[in-house]
C-alpha cells in the first residue's frame, strides 16, 4: 500500500524518540519478508516485548473433510447464525469454518459484540463486510467499515472489531478470508514504484487507512492485557492468549506502508466489453495461491449475439467460491441461490448458467450481480460450517433431476 505517516515520530529511524511531552518510546518494526519488504515502523510508550503470561486460546472445530464424492455445492450462510444467535459473539473468537486447504481458511460470523484483541500470525485477512457497522481499532489507529468493505488486516497486527450502531445497522455479518501469507493487490495495476496505473478498477483515492493515533484509557494504559493470537503452519493452527504488562494500544506515532485498509466494492471500476470479459477482471486482491475478485453491478456486453452470462468453464487449476451477498445473479437462476449464498465449483467440474440463463441472456443490458469470489489453485477442503448449511439438491439444478 501506499505511505502513510500518523502522529509523532524521529526524523531518523532508530534514533532516540521523547515525545513532546517528555515520554521515551521504543521502535517496533513490522515488516514482510524479513527486513526486505513491506514495513512500518512503530513507536511505543511501553515496551512491546514485555510478556507476563501465556496459555492456550481453543480455537474452535477447525476439522475439514474432503468433497467427496465430487459435486458443486450451494452453501446457505444465514442457516449457520439464526436470528438472534449472533449475541454475544465477536468477530474473532465464533468463526465457523466454510471452506479451507493449506493455503487458505474461509469463514463467516454474525457478531454484535466487541472482539478481544487478536493478532493473526499466520497470514493477513481480508474481510467483507456483508451488513452492519463497524470500527476496526488497531495499533495502527481507528478504520470505520460498513457494508460493502473489502477490510485487509496484515499480518500479526494487533486489532479488535467493534460493532456499532447495531440497533440501526443490525449486527456485523462478515465473510472472513484467512490467508497463510501476504494478500495484496496484483501487481497487474501498479506501476514498478507501487502507484496505480491508469486503467485499474481502484486507485489510491479509493484506500481508506486507520486515523490515528489510538491510544488507550489512562485506567487501561498500564493494565494487563491479553491478545488472542493465532500461529502455526499451514491447515496446522494454534491459539494462544498471550499476555502483555500494558494495553498494546500505546503508539503515539508510526509511519509505512504496511497497515489496515479498506476498500469498497462500489468503489471499483468494472471493465466491459464487446463480449463478456473473464473473471480476472474482477480481480481486486491476491495471496498465496488465491485470487479476490468483486463482482459488481456493470453494463453488460454489447456485441451483436453476445452471451451475457458466464459461458460453461472448467478451471482444470482452480476452484471457485462465490459469495452472493446482494443484488441478483442471472447465472444461477432457478437454482435456490440467493443473497447469503455461497457456491462451490471445484476443479475437474464444467459449471456456468443454467441453460434456460444462457440462452435468454442475449440482448440483457445491465447485470446487478453482487458477489465476493475466491479461487484457490489447491483443492478446498469442508469445514463444519459447510456441512451444517449444505444444500443436498443443487447438484442437479443444472439438469433439472437425479438419476
């Protein structure tokens, strides 16, 4: 992401810092790829390092299960929090796992209560705000999201989620994307110093960064605080609380390129054309071994003849997971999939519109299809949240039948 520079800081790195009241700080740098990549530095009035205790955070069935026998699958998200199940939970501690392989896990939660502090060792997130409103508080500052945001948390950055307005916005329904590494936004749209270039769907008008600093309450400064923190390797996850001697919301200053954003989907620009474009089109985000794409309401093709919907494709390398949050899907209509659905069209498998969608697609001038996609170039595993929500019947929609 681009530089940004929040409160006071040393003209030089690694320098002694007082602030301007007379208060020492210590550097923390948090950088990517060791100390090649993409960094901040940040300025405390503890120090960051100081551990009183540690023990272990359950984190919560995170088994999976093969797709076996092969089918496409139709996931309905709202059977997985009823009204009302979302009180007192958090964003970070009631995820139910969807879908997940070593390179990626998905999850969803309705939540209506503030998180505890939460790292994530393992890689950075990006989440969708499905409905609902929030403030993301980190040590980077404070980032308000709604519906629509595409929310990027990088990696072992210490944030909780507060719901707010809930009487109003109802409560936080996000669709949570953990990746085992770095998410960032292809290299397609940038320039070899990091700036849009034109013609990309987003620039960097659209990133909203933290406002900061965010510092805590006096009464909370000096308290023991913990912070939920997830590591491990691969589909191998742990949970631990460790414990610091201090609140880690002590920062009075950082500057970088490393932090929280958030983007929303009616902010990027979807490209048309002739004939119906391909789905990296779509593309706003990528990690290791996986793409984001937003799907957006667009002017749909205007060749003559020109098929409208998806033509039937086999991604021989991919697997596709849509989530359907709004608007209305052409494609799959008739088929039971809504607004809070999510599919799953694995590789090995021909999917696209059902054939009464493709045919009266021709001469269709607008689409307003919402959906967030993830394709993995590994196979996905089913996590629990997808068996208690699975829909047994969709399989056949395409044929009309089972034999």
């Amino acid at each position: 992401m681009y530089y940004r520079a929040v409160g006071e800081f040393p003209k030089t790195r690694h320098t002694v810092f007082t602030t301007a009241d007379g208060r020492p700080t210590f550097e923390e740098f948090i950088g990517e790829e060791g100390f090649s990549g993409t960094a901040s530095h940040l300025y405390h009035l503890g120090v960051p390092a100081n551990l009183v205790d540690t023990r272990t955070w359950e984190i919560g069935d995170l088994s999976t299960r093969p797709n076996v026998p092969l089918r496409p699958r139709h996931f309905r998200l709202p059977d997985l929090f009823p009204a009302g199940a979302e009180r007192g939970k958090d964003v970070v501690r009631h995820r139910r796992l969807i879908l997940a392989n070593d390179d990626v896990r998905i999850s969803y939660v309705v939540a209506d209560t503030p998180s505890p502090l939460y790292s994530n060792g393992l890689g950075d997130e990006v989440v969708y705000i499905e409905s609902g409103e929030a403030d993301v508080e980190s040590v980077f500052g404070t980032l308000s999201v709604g519906q629509g945001d595409n929310v990027v948390i990088p990696r072992v950055a210490i944030h909780r989620w507060i719901p707010k307005n809930v009487d109003t916005a109802g409560p936080l329904k996000a669709y949570c994307v953990e990746g085992n590494g770095h998410i960032e936004i292809p290299a397609k749209y940038l320039t070899r110093f990091g700036q849009f270039i034109e013609g990309a769907p987003l620039t960097e008008r659209d990133i909203r960064g933290p406002v900061g600093p965010l510092l805590a309450a006096a009464d909370e400064a000096d308290q023991d605080t913990e912070v939920y923190v997830k590591h491990g390797h691969g589909s191998e996850v742990h949970g631990s609380i460790v414990v610091y001697d201090h609140h880690p919301f002590d920062v009075v200053g950082w500057d970088g390129y490393l932090y929280p954003y958030a983007f929303n989907y009616r902010d990027f620009s979807p490209v048309t054309g002739k004939i119906i474009q391909p789905p990296p089109t779509y593309q706003i985000l990528e990690g290791p071994n996986f793409v984001v794409c937003n799907f957006v309401p667009r002017m749909l093709e205007y060749g003559e003849g020109a098929i409208t919907v998806p033509y039937y494709h086999s991604n021989v390398d991919a697997d596709e997971v849509m989530f359907y949050y709004a608007g209305e899907t052409a494609a799959r209509k008739g088929t039971g999939i809504g607004n809070a659905s999510v599919s799953l069209h694995p590789a090995a498998y021909t999917h696209g519109p059902t054939r009464e969608a493709y045919l009266n697609s021709v001469g269709a001038t607008e689409s307003k299809e919402m959906a967030f996609m993830v394709d993995t170039f590994n196979s996905l595993r089913l996590g629990e949240g997808a068996l208690a929500c699975d829909v047994d019947d969709y399989p056949w929609t395409w044929a009309g039948r089972r034999a």
